[in-house]
C-alpha cells in the first residue's frame, strides 16, 4: 500500500536544492505549494485543483513538470493530478 503525503510541502522560498531546473521559469514560482499538494478530504480539494490546473495551463514549464510527475505518487505536476 503506498502512504499518501500527509505533510505540507515546503513554503515558497524554502524548497531544497534538488529542485528541478524548469521551475525557474515556472508559473507556479510564488504560488502557494498547497494548491499543487491538496488532500483529498480537505473541503476545497476541487477549488485548489482548479486554481492549480489554471496555473499551469499558461505555464511555459508544463510540459517538463508533467514529466516529472508521471514518476510522482502526490500532487498536481504540469496539470496532471497525481494521487
């Protein structure tokens, strides 16, 4: 069975290092981390995704943050939703 990230993600100005090379020309650069990482039983689940999704549709890096979703298990990654 595998665990759902439960934990928020980093805010915004303390990712780690290893972050990838397209978010520096990333949309979502400033973006609350918790519209990309929404739990399911939260109450605006739907609205975060939304909002999420919106920001990625006009997002230069979509298509390599897509790509490194596909091998992520949480999250909304280039407009696809993980998890």
């Amino acid at each position: 069975m595998t665990q759902r990230r439960t934990d928020p993600p980093p805010p915004v100005g303390e990712r780690p290092q290893d972050t990838p090379g397209f978010y520096a020309e990333a949309a979502c650069r400033g973006a609350d981390p918790a519209l990309f990482f929404p739990t399911r039983s939260d109450d605006d689940f739907a609205d975060h995704c939304l909002e999420a999704f919106a920001i990625c549709e006009s997002c230069p890096s979509a298509a390599p943050c897509r790509e490194k979703g596909l091998s992520e298990s949480y999250g909304v990654w280039g407009g696809l939703l993980r998890g």
